[in-house]
C-alpha cells in the first residue's frame, strides 16, 4: 500500500523580514493642521502622517504597534512617538506643540522620522516642573490618565499631562528597561520626584538635652492662694527661711487642683491631709460678723 503526501505551499509560510522605515517630512504643530483644532493630539504623544506613509510601512512588513523615531538632525535632539492618523498632506507631520519644543524645531523644518522596535516598560520616574502639581490629590491616577494617549516615553523628555482645564508638565528623568520604552499594555512603576522649587518646610525640634519646665505646660494658677507674699523683719534684717516658714508659705492642699510647684523625681505624700469639704469651703466664704461666744467678767455667785 502507498501513501501519497501532498504538500501546499502558501504565501505566509515564510514570511517577510521587517524592514525599516526612514524618512524626512517637513515638520508642523498641531495648531497648523487643516480643519478644526485636534486639541487630543496636542495632549498626547502621537503624530499624524501622510497617506503614503501608510502604504510604505504596509509594503515594509513593519512590526505593530508602529514607534518611530524623531531626530533633529540640525540639534541631534531626539524623541520617540507613536502615530494616531494618517490625513496629513503629503510631505508633512503634525507634532505636539511640547515634542516640538523638546526637539528644537520651528515650523515647516526637516525632521527625520524611523521606525524603531522599543521594550515593554517596567519603571519610569517623573519630577513635575512647577508646584502645583502638589495640589492635585491623587497626582498617580492624573497620570495614568494623562499617558492614555501616549505610544512610548523617552528620557530627558518633557511630556505635557492636562487636568482641570489646566497643563501640568512633567519631566522623564528615567525609564527603564532603556532610555525609552513603549508604554502600551504594559505594568509600569511609577514615581515621583520633587517639583522644582520645591523646598521642605522647617520643623522646631526641640534638643533632647534641654530640660522640659513642667511650670511651662501648665496652665496658670487660678483662684485665691494663701500667704503667697514674703514676709520681713522690723529691724532690717534678712529673714532666714526655715522648715517652719517653708510650710507656713505652702498653698494647702485642695483636691482635684494640680500642684503646680512638682519637681521632677519627688514623690509627695498626704495621707494624713484632710480634704476640704465643699461644704466647708462654702462656710469659709460666707462670712458672718458677731458670731463667737461672750463671757462676763463679773463671777456668777452659786
């Protein structure tokens, strides 16, 4: 018994080696594009090409999604892009007005366009490049947003995010796996650094080895205190202060009001004070005159 193999060869079976697209157009902003203003190129980071271009990357085989590589030649400044259209007029490319000024271009100069094969990124950090930013609440989901309408990120760059009716820019100080990464479908780290200008507010840290006046923690005494004063002699003489006088002068003790005069590593005993009643307290302060005993000096005769 024989058994016949047939073979069908079709025509993606070996498939075409990608090859690279590199060409120059004459430069313009967004502004500059025919018709109404695309303020969604403006806030992200693609590009719109010509027509042709279309075709030529179709004939190439080129790798999807499509990055390019934009090169000032005059500056050798250089960024990366993704495309969102291709309506330009031939010969042309509408850029963002912010990957225009990163590249040093003016209007209707030569730029240099290629497609690139960039790696998936992994981390990047951002440094805002005014104080404002701090305002924002959650400046992550800002972001986030903001790089919706981004292909890729290139180091050195300085993107342009919109929020609030408001442009915040903000500076790629670093990508990794490379100096730049594309950024579709992908797990990036993000994070910030501090705004230029920023400078931290001072805080008063008190040393530890200065000694903490509990006197100044305290509220100040209120209420009437006794033989508070000094007291001095008739003849002119220092008055010598005694145990007898140092308890004379001191407040008595009343509960529930803190004492004020507590050093540090003393321990105060009263068990043998008495407390003052409310009720006394009440009788001291309602003062009544004439109210003691009589006696007569004449004896009573029994």
């Amino acid at each position: 018994m024989k058994m016949a193999f047939r073979f069908q060869f079709g025509f993606n079976m070996f498939p075409e080696i990608p090859r690279p697209f590199n060409t120059q157009y004459k430069c313009f902003s967004v502004s500059m594009l025919p018709g109404t203003y695309r303020q969604d190129v403006e806030r992200g980071g693609k590009i719109i090409m010509p027509p042709s271009a279309l075709e030529q990357l179709t004939r190439l085989n080129i790798n999807y999604p499509m990055l390019f590589k934009l090169t000032n030649k005059k500056t050798n400044r250089i960024t990366h892009c993704g495309v969102l259209e291709f309506v330009a007029d031939e010969g042309k490319v509408y850029l963002p007005y912010w990957m225009m000024h990163n590249l040093l271009l003016e209007e209707a100069e030569l730029i240099n366009v290629e497609s690139v094969s960039l790696p998936v990124a992994r981390f990047s950090r951002f440094q805002p490049q005014s104080e404002d930013f701090l305002d924002i609440t959650n400046p992550k989901a800002v972001l986030e947003n903001g790089l919706r309408n981004f292909a890729c990120l290139t180091t050195g760059d300085v993107i342009a995010i919109k929020y609030n009716q408001k442009i915040y820019e903000m500076c790629v100080l670093e990508t990794r796996p490379g100096p730049a990464v594309s950024i579709i479908e992908c797990d990036m780290n993000v994070e910030f650094a501090p705004p230029v200008g920023y400078v931290e507010p001072e805080q008063d840290v008190k040393k530890e080895d200065e000694p903490v006046d509990l006197a100044d923690l305290m509220p100040a005494p209120a209420g009437f205190v006794p033989f508070k004063g000094e007291g001095n002699r008739l003849d002119g003489k220092k008055r010598k202060d005694s145990a007898t006088n140092t308890a004379i002068n001191k407040p008595t003790y009343i509960r529930g009001i803190p004492d004020y005069d507590y050093k540090i590593g003393t321990i105060t005993f009263l068990r043998n004070v008495k407390p003052v009643s409310n009720k006394e307290t009440k009788d001291q302060d309602q003062f009544k005159a004439f109210t003691g005993e009589g006696f007569s000096l004449r004896k009573s005769r029994k």
